[in-house]
C-alpha cells in the first residue's frame, strides 16, 4: 500500500508519504490448521513539512515478524491467531501486536 497525505490546515502540518505492506507464509498441518509466519515492512518514503518547509530526520519506519496459526473449518469460517515483533523503529511508537481475526460468512 502508499498512502499519500494532505496538509492539515489547522496546524499547517503536512506528514510525509508513506509505504508499506503485510507479508505471510504458511504451512497446512492437517484438519485445517495452518502454521506460519508473517509481519509487515513500513517505511516513510518523503519528510513530513510544516509551514511548507521540511521537517529533517523525521522519516519513520519499522519491521514486524511473529508467528502465526490457522484454522480453517472448511466450511467457510476460519479464525487466525498471530504475534509480531517490531524490530528497526524510528520515529513512531514502537510495540509488539497480538492479532484475533474471525471470519464468518453471513
């Protein structure tokens, strides 16, 4: 993903724009569980400006890998369980994320 930001008008504040995506690698173990890996790659790829001029040494970035577990019930739910470390943080809040993700068709 990119993400382009606007100028925030009452603060004259503009942030830089920014890319990033999520990456996974899973292995089906049987009965519908699946083990894997996965994090994202984050980086801020222009300086943020204020008052139109920019701001130096304010990039942000940062990487994430954990594990992660599957379990598909072939009927067409799931739900997925995964850690990530954040590791390479600059300029951003730093923390690891323990994820829950439930899907069910409606």
């Amino acid at each position: 993903m990119y993400t382009y930001n606007f100028e925030n008008r009452d603060t004259s504040y503009k942030s830089g724009q920014e890319f990033h995506f999520d990456y996974s690698l899973g292995w089906g173990v049987g009965h519908g569980w699946v083990l894997g890996a996965g994090g994202y790659v984050y980086r801020q790829v222009t300086d943020d400006k204020l008052n139109g001029q920019s701001v130096p040494n304010n990039k942000g970035r940062a990487y994430a890998i954990g594990p992660s577990l599957k379990y598909d019930s072939g009927k067409g739910w799931f739900v997925t369980a995964k850690w990530q470390k954040e590791t390479g943080v600059r300029n951003r809040a730093q923390g690891d994320a323990f994820w829950v993700k439930a899907v069910f068709p409606f």
